[in-house]
C-alpha cells in the first residue's frame, strides 16, 4: 500500500464498517502511557505532522527543552483528535512502575476515567471515589488501544522487566489487546536489544521511530510511511477486536471496573504491607545499631579501667622501687660508717652529683 492509500484507509476507518457491526463501538482511542520523558508528547506530535502533512507544531506541548529533568512535562489525559474515529490521547509519565501510578493507568485503559483532566497517582479510596465520579463523562463507546511509549536510550533492570510484564498483561486484560509499544529515540541505543526485551516480555507489535521534533523536523519519506504503517496496525487490531468477539460495552465496563478496584484494593494492601514491613526493618536496624553503640561504650569503658589500673600498678612498682633503693643506701650507709668512721655519706654523694647536674 502506498502513503495515499494507507492515508484513505485511516481516514475512512470506521467501527460502522465492521463484519458485525459497531457492537456498540465508535471511536479508537490510543492511549499512550510510559515513563518521564520518553517521548509520548513528541509521538502525538509526529502521529499529527504526518497526519496533517503542514507546518510541525509542538501540538501535545513535548518538552522543548528537555533537561533530564523528572517532574514530568504533561500533567493531563488530553486527547488529539486525529480522524473523526481516531483520537491520540497524551498521559502524564510514570516515575516508577508504583502501585498507585498503576492503579491510574489501569483505570485510564479501562474507560473508567474522562478524558481532558488532571493525572493525578491517587490512593485506593480516591481513585474508587474518582471513578465513581466519572461515570455519567465517560463514553461507553470508546474502543482504548494501549501503546507504552519506551526511549531507546532506557536500559532494563529484571526488576523493571518483571514489573512491565506484569503491566502488559493487565492491560490486555482491560483492553482485550495487547500493548502495541513505540520505541523512541531509535538511533541513541542498542534498538535489536531493546526489541528483542520487548518480544520476550510477550509484546508482539513493535515499532520504533525517531520521532520529528521542534529540533529535527525534515520530512522524510520513511518516517512519514512508519508513522502510517502504526496507525494501520492500530485500527487493524481494533476491527479484529470487535469483528472477532461478540462485544457489550456496558457489560465490559463494569467487569473492568470490578477488576480495577479489586486491583487497586490490592494493592494498597501490599503497599501497606511493604510500608511495615520497611517501618520494621527500620526499626530493627535502630534498635541493632543502638546496641552496637551500647556494647562499643562498654568495651571502651573496660579498656579505659584497664589502661587505668596499668597505669595505678605501674605507679605502685615505681614507688615501691624507690622506697627499696632508699632503704638499700641507708642501709649501705649504715655498714659504711661503722667501718671507717669520719667517711662521706652515699646519702650526700648522691646529694653532690644532683646539684652538678
Ligand atoms: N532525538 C529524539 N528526541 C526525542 C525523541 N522523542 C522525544 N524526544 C525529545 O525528548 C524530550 C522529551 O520528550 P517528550 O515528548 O516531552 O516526552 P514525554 O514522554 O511526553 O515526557 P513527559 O510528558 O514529561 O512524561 C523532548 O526534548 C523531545 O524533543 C526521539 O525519538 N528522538
Ligand atoms: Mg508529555
């Protein structure tokens, strides 16, 4: 297919067109999420310059000046239309794969939360409370596509792989598709790698871009043909999804928000747990390097007796010495003056050589 006819294709996608209907279904909304600063505002923004083929834009506001900072440039679920069934929707970056960040992306790819609002990482009881909440906003008839936007540059700890896997296969579960995910920065790292992680963690459609940015915006005939292969691919799993499945939007919503409360509930527990489990740990250590410092004190108690006692008997020794050498001259003296009377002392010998010195 060439770029015009996979542009057709796109533009004429519609949940109408399918072999049993829309099943309740009339938009795609492919809901990006990943971590700081990977690159998810700067997709949005090559998905929208290829789309519109114009001037580039910054239209999801993608850091310009980007830093490596970690605060997070987008705060907002805001959604980008792109045809009148397909939507991009931008999210705010996950600092870590947490509980709390989860529970808010599961709740996202389960249609339970409006578009165009603050993200905020709530706990358990706000999120139950915000989904609630946002029942009459939401649109039963979205149809939510997860792609998980990853930098290149990113490398992988087995933590890190284990928490994404997990990740992965829940949003299958809330979305009945797999992730699709969108490797950014494609030229800045070890892209077979990075590929070759993704497909072991059970991802089967990768894709991966150079995204155009404000910096570096020359069309170029390849990135404009990727971006519409992916946009292909996305409407592709959507129809499978759809044509594939007898399908009850209201009935799968509710069982999604079962899933995500039961979820959050859970893990809430676990974080609990763990906040425990580290206020214990904390306090053992404590209490372990406080009797450390006690038995440190006492040993340098004992030492300091010691060297008090050595230094009381060395004291004792010298005095003793003394007082053995004075009796041993008096004594000498003694014998002296009964043999030749009318000789010098020893006494006064010594008394002489102490006033020469
Ligand atoms: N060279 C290059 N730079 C990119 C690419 N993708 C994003 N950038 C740059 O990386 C920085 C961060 O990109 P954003 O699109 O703002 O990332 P984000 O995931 O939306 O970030 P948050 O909203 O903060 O989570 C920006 O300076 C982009 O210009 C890419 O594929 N190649
Ligand atoms: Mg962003």
């Amino acid at each position: 297919m060439n770029m015009d006819e996979l542009k057709q294709v796109i533009n004429n996608f519609s949940f109408d067109r399918c072999k049993q209907g829309n099943q309740g279904f009339n938009r795609i909304l492919i809901q990006l999420f990943g971590m700081l600063g990977h690159g998810k505002s700067s997709f949005i923004n090559t998905c929208m310059y290829v789309w519109e083929d114009g001037e580039y834009l910054n239209w999801a506001k993608a850091d310009e000046e980007y830093n490596g900072h970690f605060g997070g440039l987008t705060l907002e679920r805001i959604p980008h239309k792109l045809t009148e069934n397909i939507m991009l929707v931008d999210n705010r970056g996950l600092a870590v794969m947490d509980g709390y960040e989860t529970g808010e992306i599961f709740a996202q790819l389960g249609n339970l939360l409006p578009l165009g609002k603050e993200v905020e990482w709530n706990h358990e009881f706000k999120l139950v409370e915000k989904t609630v909440q946002s029942e009459k906003l939401i649109k039963y008839s979205d149809f939510i596509v997860p792609v998980f936007v990853h930098s290149v540059k990113e490398t992988f700890t087995a933590e890190k792989i284990s928490d994404l896997k997990k990740v992965f296969h829940t949003a299958r579960g809330l979305t009945g598709v797999y992730p699709i995910v969108v490797l950014t920065h494609r030229t800045f790292g070890n892209l077979t790698s990075v590929e070759s992680t993704f497909k072991d963690m059970g991802i089967e459609r990768i894709f991966s871009f150079e995204n155009y940015t404000q910096e570096d915006h020359f069309k170029t005939r390849c990135r404009h043909e990727e971006v519409l292969k992916f946009l292909q691919e996305v409407i592709k799993d959507a129809q499978f999804r759809v044509e594939h499945q007898t399908r009850d939007p209201v009935i799968e919503m509710q069982e999604r928000k079962q899933f995500v409360i039961k979820y959050v509930h859970e893990q809430e527990k676990r974080m609990t747990q763990i906040k425990l489990e580290k206020a214990k740990a904390l306090e053992q250590a404590k209490k372990i390097k406080e009797l450390k410092r006690q038995e440190e004190a006492i040993k340098q108690e004992r030492e300091r007796r010691r060297q008090a006692q050595e230094e009381e008997m060395r004291r004792t020794r010298e005095h003793f010495e003394k007082q053995k050498l004075a009796e041993e001259i008096k004594r000498s003296e003694e014998i002296q003056s009964h043999a030749k009377p009318g000789r010098r002392k020893i006494s006064d010998l010594f008394h002489i050589r102490r006033n020469n010195k």
